[in-house]
C-alpha cells in the first residue's frame, strides 16, 4: 500500500511511538516524526505542512484530543487525523467527530491500520507517492501491474509481480521468508516458506542470468533486493 504514501511526514502521538504503530509505518512505506504534545506538533510542523497525523489515545486521551484540537481548529487545518483508541474509550468519541477522519481501535492488526491509511490518503486524493518506480533499467508501474527491464517486457504473475514491487521498494533491507510471506502474501495466508523461494527462483529466471542477482539470498536468513542502491520513484 505504500504506493500512495506521501512524501511529507505524518505526526505520530504518543512520543516515542508504540513499537508496533512505528513498525507499521515504517514497512508500509509512510515517513513519520514523533511529537509529545500540541506545542511539539505546531512547532516542529514541516514546512508544506503535516501529510496526516496518527494519534494514539490509549495512554493520555486527554492529550491526544488536545492534539488533534491543535491540528484542526487552525486556519490550515491537518487532513488525514487517524485516532487509535480502545473499546472501552469509544464513547469518548461522542461529539468529536471534528476532530479526526477515522479511527482503529487497539491493539490494532498492521494490515486495518495500513488498510486505514491507503483510504485516507486514496479518498482525499492526496496521491503524490510514485506511479511508477524504478532501479536502474528495472521499471514498474504500479498502477497498470506491468514489469519490465529496459524495453523489455516481463511475463510476471500477480503474486510474482507483488513480490517484486515489496523488494524493489523495500531495496537493501534483508527480509526473512516469514516476512515475506506476512507482508506479501497476507497475515492470514498459511503457505510455507517454500512459497516465498519458489517465486523468487521464478522472478530470477525472468529477470535473466544477468539480473538474477538483484535478488539475493542471505544465508540462513532469507532475501534481499539490491545493495545500497536505492529505488528512484516518480
């Protein structure tokens, strides 16, 4: 999902952020600064504004209130506020429905919040993450499903073509089988690992001998795309 994640970061409440809420924006690709309180959101804001906020309720619902305040009663107001809150606080809700566009309660699954995310952002028509995504002559358009490598044409599957946008857009990063197939394939997908290496010998025999190694095997680990090179969005 993160081929409509903005460019600008997100405010992301409480500060530091819980471990799982800032795994989940880091792998689906949303960038993100941590604030502690109103003052820290305003003050430390970017210069063409927050791309959206998640603000988390669970610990100071006072506070987190205080801050979705602050980034929508201003001139400028913030789009995209998604609150993370428990059951037992969805009565807080009532009459500030101003004040954010969504919520997810907590503990969250990574896919709703992710899933959460890709709505906000695909609703209000803020697509300024990239169509097309490239490294070097390797060229994916993320929008038609379509592979090639120069001019080239490549007869990828779905599943085979999704695996190769996670690894081209997640380049140098070493991923286990597990992940692969979590982030890949989906939390609830119950194949094996063996899964993942069929499609990536799949994948290197269509990038061809000479590109093959784009894909590399990190011994007893799992995979990895690219060395330090990075992917060039547009």
């Amino acid at each position: 999902m993160s081929d409509i994640a903005p460019t600008e970061p997100l405010a992301i409440f409480p500060d530091p952020p819980p471990p799982l809420l800032a795994q989940t924006l880091d792998l689906a690709g949303y960038p993100w600064k941590a604030v502690s309180n109103a003052a820290v959101a305003i003050q430390q804001e970017p210069v063409d504004g927050w791309a959206g906020a998640v603000i988390s309720a669970e610990a100071d619902p006072e506070a987190a209130f205080g801050i979705c305040r602050a980034l929508r009663k201003r001139d400028a107001p913030v789009d995209r506020v998604l609150l993370l809150i428990t059951g037992s606080q969805l009565s807080e809700l009532e009459l500030r429905e101003d004040l954010f566009d969504d919520f997810c309660l907590s503990p969250f699954h990574p896919q709703e919040l992710e899933a959460r995310l890709h709505h906000l952002f695909f609703r209000t028509g803020r697509t300024t993450g990239p169509e097309i995504v490239e490294y070097g002559a390797l060229i994916l358009n993320l929008e038609t499903y379509q592979a090639a490598f120069g001019n080239v044409p490549l007869d990828l599957t779905y599943m085979e073509y999704e695996l190769l946008k996670f690894l081209v857009t997640h380049p140098a990063k070493v991923f286990t089988r597990e992940q692969l197939l979590s982030r890949v394939w989906g939390y609830e997908y119950y194949g094996g690992a063996r899964t993942v290496d069929v499609h990536v010998r799949r994948l290197r025999a269509k990038l061809g001998e000479e590109h093959a190694g784009l894909i590399q095997t990190v011994r007893s680990v799992g995979y990895r795309f690219g060395q330090t090179r990075g992917a060039i969005s547009r």
